[in-house]
C-alpha cells in the first residue's frame, strides 16, 4: 500500500510540474508577443512539446468581440522551450471566427502526415458546431503548415475532414449527412510536396421517431496538388 501511494504521490507531482512549466512557457511568449493573457481565449491556449528542446505553441489572441461574435488573430509559434525564443512562427489576423457556428476545440498536431521529405509539418485541427435542433451541424477543419526556418508556412487552409448536415423537425426525425476524410500522402509524387488523395466517405441517414429508417453510404476520391505555395484541388 505504501508503495502505491507513493506512485500516486509521484504521478501527482510530475503532473502538477509539467502543468506549471508548460503555463510558465506560454507566460513567457505571451510577453515576448506582447499580448496579455486576456486578450486571448485562454481555454483554447496549446502548449505541445515536440522535442526535449522545443515546443508548438498556439496563441488565439481575440481582435472583436461582440454578443454571440468573435474574431480571432491566430498566433501558432514553434519555441525554445528553456527560454521561450521564437525559432519559427506563423501569424494571420482575422484567422477564426465564432459565431452562430461556434469553436468547439482546438488541437495541435506534430508530423500529422508526411507530405514533403524536407520539411517538418505541424497541423491545426479545428471543431466547430451549430446549436440548431432543426439544422445540426458539425465541422472538423485541418490546416497545414510546414517549417521553413523562421517561417511556418500554411499550406493547407481549413480543409473539411468532417462534417455532418441535417435537417429534422426538432425532435427525433429527420434527415443526416455526414462526411468523413482520410488523407493519404502519394509518396511517389514527383514534385516537393507529396499528392494528397483524399477519400470521402459520405453517409446519408434517416430517421423517424428515433428509429432508423435508412442508411446510404457512398465513397469518393479527389487529389490535392501543392501549386504556388499551398494544396489545391487538381481539377
């Protein structure tokens, strides 16, 4: 029993430190940017080690807010983690919005997909949601960047790797597609970035009073080609 509590006590004390280092660190940008804590939205503040050395830090600094509104600069920073030098960033006002479709989560990705052999790439991963009953709505966006010295460069802007649509009467009927991606780099490209193909899984469900009346399901594909610095769809 004594040595189990003592994991415990071990596990709760290395938890704590890395929560108040990784809170120290963002201090630390967040001075060097010149940005006060609550200008930002703080719950959606990442701080994602990558290395012993460094780590991603994204910083959603709030430029509007108004009632059921707001606009946000994105701030996403690769940093020295002993003393919070800036080694790349990336920077764009006006980057997200929340609105009657609102933010519902953040997440920050390292090496999400291998699309060039010379470049580190970092993806954001955005969740949004609408709060209609009659007209539910979801959306997961996917933003790329790849790391060019000082520079993270955006080659992929809010790419739609799942959503799902409805339309119902408020209840329990009604109608529901949803959309599901997968990315898969086509390593054999010729060029510097890789082809993307993307396979979207597209399923059409009806309801009626709570029960399951149909279910479509339908598969297509599309390829991203990397042109004049960021993916496009090749058609």
């Amino acid at each position: 029993m004594k040595n189990w509590t003592l994991i415990l006590l071990l596990s709760f004390n290395l938890t704590s430190y890395a929560q108040e280092s990784s809170q120290n660190l963002v201090d630390k940008v967040l001075t060097i940017l010149k940005i006060e804590k609550e200008a930002c939205l703080t719950d959606f503040i990442i701080e994602k080690p990558i290395s012993d050395s460094e780590s991603i830090i994204l910083i959603p600094e709030v430029l509007e807010k108004e009632e059921g509104y707001i606009s946000i600069n994105a701030h996403v920073l690769i940093v020295n983690r002993t003393n919070a030098e800036i080694k790349s960033r990336f920077f764009e006002k006006e980057s997200w919005y929340s609105d009657a479709i609102r933010l519902n989560k953040i997440e920050v990705l390292y090496q999400p997909y291998i699309i060039s052999q010379n470049y580190e790439t970092v993806g954001i991963v955005i969740d949004y949601y609408g709060s209609s009953r009659v007209n539910p709505y979801e959306s997961t966006e996917l933003s790329l960047f790849v790391r060019n010295g000082a520079t993270l460069e955006r080659v992929l802007k809010d790419f739609s790797i799942s959503q799902l649509n409805g339309e119902t009467d408020g209840m329990s009927s009604g109608e529901y597609i949803e959309h599901e991606k997968t990315i898969s780099p086509i390593i054999n490209s010729l060029s510097e970035f890789y082809d993307l193909s993307i396979t979207d899984t597209i399923t059409t469900t009806v309801m009626e009073d709570g029960t399951e009346k149909s279910v479509k399901t339908v598969t297509t594909t599309e390829t991203l080609k990397y042109k004049n610095g960021e993916y496009k769809n090749s058609f």
